[in-house]
C-alpha cells in the first residue's frame, strides 16, 4: 500500500508562482536581477523548482510584502541582513471634465477610498519593518500570533529550518495552523533529550533515499522509531501545560478573527508584481488556497523509501488514536 498523493520533487514556474502568491513573470524578474537563482531544467528546457528555491521564493514576496525593495532583498539574502524599501506609490488623481456634482463626488470617493488604502499599506509595512527589528528579520515576517508563542524562549532557541517549516505552514493553513506548529518547536526546544531524539530520527529518514528498497526492513524500523518518538513529544506536551496553552489560542483566535474581518475586508486591495500577495506579518490574512492544491505545488525531495516510512508511521498512529 502506497500513499495516494506523492508530492512533486521539483515543480515548474507556474506552479510554484501559484504557490507562493505571484505570477511567472514576477520569479522571471527575480532571476533577471540575480533576486532568485536560476534552478535547473528538465528535459524539456523549462525551469523546474526545488524545495529550497520555494523557501527562498516565499522569504522574498514576505520581505517585498513589508515594502524592502527587491534590490535590498537581494544583500539581504545575500549577508542575512534587510533594510526596508521606500514606498513610492502615487494615489490614481481623476482628470478630465464630469458632469454634474455626482460624477465629482464619485471621483473625490474614489480618491478618498485610494488614499486611505495607501495609508493602510504604509501602517502595515510599518509595523512588518517594525517587528523585523524587534524580533529579527525572518521572524519578524511570520504572523505576530506565531511569534507571540515564542516570547519566553532564549534568544537563538530555533533553528532556520524550523522557521523554514512555520512560514511553508503559515502558506498552506494560515497563521493559526502555524502558531499550532509552534508547539512542537517550544517542546523541542524546552527538552534537550527531545531534541536529541528528534535529530536522530530525522537524520534516519533523511538517510532513507533513492538507493533504498521500498521494502527495506529499516524503512519500517525508522517509522516505528517516528511513531514512537511522536507518542513522546505528544505525552510533554500534554504533561508541560502547552496544550493548553493550544486551546487558549483557538480560542483567543476565534474572538479576534470576529473582531477583525469587518476592518480586514474594508483595507483589502490589489498589490502589484513587487508589493505582494502575502501580508502575514502581524497576524493578517493571506489570500489562500486549499490545502491539497499548496501540497502540490510546494515541493519537497522525499524518496520512495520515505513516503513510505512516511505513510506506516501514520498507520501506526491510527491504530493507537482511541475509538469512538
């Protein structure tokens, strides 16, 4: 038995533009100006996008949602360092003669309505440009619900990996499914004997690649290694009080996403090539897709051998969940 999905290795420019909330011709400017390196092709001379292009794709339309220009961006990547871009944009300014006072009072509602969508922009590319220096820059760029449930752990506690994953999750399930994630980062780095065991099972799956047989014995080893370390990390969760810390955040979530759909509707608009489809900085919302259509655009290297790792660990976890 296999899993029925298997997530594409590498993915072309269509794909992963969808995925990371930007056209074709947006990652075409990336690589023109040396932003986004050219992948490699596939057989057909088109580009075909990896794991790592897309994490440094999704870092650059969250560092040009924040309103960092694209020059910027690149020595940022470049030396781990930002500075924010200069927002430029000119409100639309209707000209030519109108008829009566309600053709002016429609232009002048216009006008109203597009400069207090600059000013929107402007307090939201404040507070991102905020945040990055006060948290750091790439967690600065994940949603302040994310971030928050960080707040009581040393500086330096999570890895760039484990950033990595939060902002692929904030993509595909949005802040709160993100800031859930979380969780299990507190855990690992709370527990140095979790994060030890973590390492270990992670480097025995990596080393599940393309040389090994789908039915190598150590590929159900590794998987009854995973299930059992899952039972662990679940079982300090529960016992340290983080999940209920989970349940103090659904519900604060609920109250807030009431509270601000209203406002978060009346500030929405249309953001060109460089400005940027994501605005997740400080907890606002993305625009989304399902997850099943992210998963197959976000792509990841993962072997036969691991898929199927993958897929006994879970089987092993069903038969451990409790029956209705």
């Amino acid at each position: 038995m296999h899993l029925s999905f298997v997530p594409p290795r590498r993915v072309k420019i269509g794909d992963a533009a969808a995925f990371a909330g930007t056209t074709p011709r947006a990652i075409r400017h990336y690589h023109a100006i040396g932003l986004l390196p050219e992948p490699e092709r596939g057989g057909d001379g088109r580009r075909r996008y990896g794991h790592q292009d897309m994490i440094r794709l999704l870092w650059i339309r969250r560092m040009a949602g924040a309103g960092i220009a694209l020059d910027d961006i690149r020595d940022a990547l470049t030396a781990d360092t930002g500075t924010a871009g200069d927002d430029r944009g000119d409100g639309d300014r209707g000209g030519g003669d109108v008829d009566g006072g309600d053709g002016i009072a429609l232009i002048l509602e216009r006008l109203e309505n597009s400069l207090a969508a600059q000013e929107a922009v402007l307090r939201r590319q404040r507070t991102a440009v905020q945040r990055m220096r006060a948290e750091g820059s790439r967690m600065g760029l994940l949603s302040d619900v994310v971030t928050d449930r960080f707040k009581s752990l040393p500086e330096g506690s999570l890895r760039q990996g484990e950033l990595d994953t939060l902002l692929v999750t904030e993509r595909i399930f949005g802040p709160l499914g993100a800031a859930a994630q979380a969780t299990r980062f507190i855990a690992l780095a709370t527990h140095p004997a979790l994060r030890e065991e973590s390492d270990r099972v992670d480097a025995a799956e990596e080393a599940l690649d393309d040389t090994v047989a789908v039915d190598d014995p150590q590929v159900a080893r590794v998987a009854a290694e995973r299930h059992a370390f899952e039972g662990a990390l679940d079982a300090f969760i529960e016992e340290s009080g983080l999940a209920g810390d989970d349940d103090a955040l659904f519900e604060a979530w609920d109250a807030r996403d009431s509270a601000t759909t209203d406002q978060e509707e009346d500030d929405e608009e249309e953001e060109d090539d460089d400005g940027g489809g994501d605005r997740g900085s400080g907890g606002r919302r993305t625009r989304t897709m399902s997850a099943f259509e992210a998963v197959g655009r976000m792509p990841y290297d993962f072997s036969p051998a691991r898929l199927r790792c993958m897929e006994l660990a879970e089987q092993l976890a069903a038969q451990d969940a409790p029956t209705a």
